[in-house]
C-alpha cells in the first residue's frame, strides 16, 4: 500500500512539474528553447529565408486556442537561433481568451489603440519574453508574437512585424506523416 501511495505521489508531482514548466514561456514555446539552434528540432520545416532570419513551421501540429484551429504558428529564427514565434489567429474569441490569459499571468498590459485604422495592440513583458496580442478590426486579423528579447532586439521591431502574409499559408504535412493537434499555450 506504501509502494502505491509513493508511486502516486511522484506521479503526480512529475505531471505537476512538466505542466508548469510547460507554460514558463522564459523557458520556450512548444518544446523548443529560446536560443537553441534550429538543428535541434528536425520536426521543422524551412519556409522562407531572408538575411540572418529563417522561418519555419512545423507541419505536423495544428494548434488550437478557445477549442478553434489556429491559423498558423511560424517560428523565427535569428542566426540559427529560435528568438520567435508568430501566431495568426483565427477568431476575436481567440484573442479575448488569449488576452484574458496573458493579463491573468503577466499583469496589466500596455494598450495601443488606433480608432483610425480599427487596430488595438496589448504588450506583456515578462523578463527576457516580450508578448504582443494585435487585432486589427476591419479586416479581421489577428496575431500574436512573442520574442526573446536577448535575440529579437538585435532586429528592428519593424522588421520583425512585417512577416509577408504568404508565410502565413499551411503547406500540406509531408507524405505519410500523421498531423497532430495540440493547445497552443499549455495552461
């Protein structure tokens, strides 16, 4: 009975752990360090290159906040370095629940809003991780970037805004692979 409670308790503790380790972004994101080389994670695939930035996908996940498919999940990779990660959303619900949480955890945000062009912007920082949740009313698009700041500052911001939308598009997963899905912020 002992040997039962023991084992139960490390159980527990073991899956308390990694869950919250899982939702430390100064950690990383997805099981990937900020920092850490691109040739550590094989499951990635190379979609656009531009100078010392690379961005790739991993096309065998689709993520979900609010229970809803996420558009597109990009990382970006400065040097060979993962330093981001940019996420288009799909839905307003997505970015109120993701607002919500980040608020919850990182405190109150910092608000720009532009009733010109219908955009609301929130920013998070939370030491080395910069979190900014954008949402652009007209025409409806959503997205989330969240940067390793040791490595993103060494980009223009503006640079780092203005991924082409083309990179947004989801490949089809290679022949014979199984497409998983999976939360995209481990709560």
């Amino acid at each position: 009975m002992n040997r039962f409670r023991i084992i139960m308790s490390l159980s527990f503790l073991l899956t308390f752990c990694s869950s919250a380790a899982a939702d430390d972004l100064q950690q990383g994101i997805h099981g990937m360090r900020w920092g850490a080389a691109v040739s550590e994670y094989n499951h990635l695939t190379r979609i656009r290159e531009t100078d010392r930035v690379a961005y790739y996908i991993n096309s065998d996940m689709i993520y979900r906040a609010s229970n809803q498919p996420v558009t597109a999940v990009i990382y970006g990779f400065y040097e060979d370095r993962l330093f981001a990660v940019f996420i288009k959303l799909h839905t307003p619900d997505q970015f109120n629940n993701l607002k919500r949480h980040f608020s919850a955890k990182y405190g109150k945000p910092k608000v720009e809003i532009n009733q010109e062009n219908r955009q609301s912007a929130y920013r998070w920082e939370d030491a080395d991780i910069k979190i900014k949740l954008k949402m652009n009313e007209s025409d409806l698009e959503i997205k989330l970037a969240m940067y390793y700041s040791p490595l993103a500052e060494q980009l223009n911001e503006e640079r780092l805004e203005n991924i082409p939308d083309d990179v947004f598009i989801r490949p089809p997963p290679e022949t014979g692979r199984t497409v998983k899905s999976a939360p995209l912020l481990d709560k």
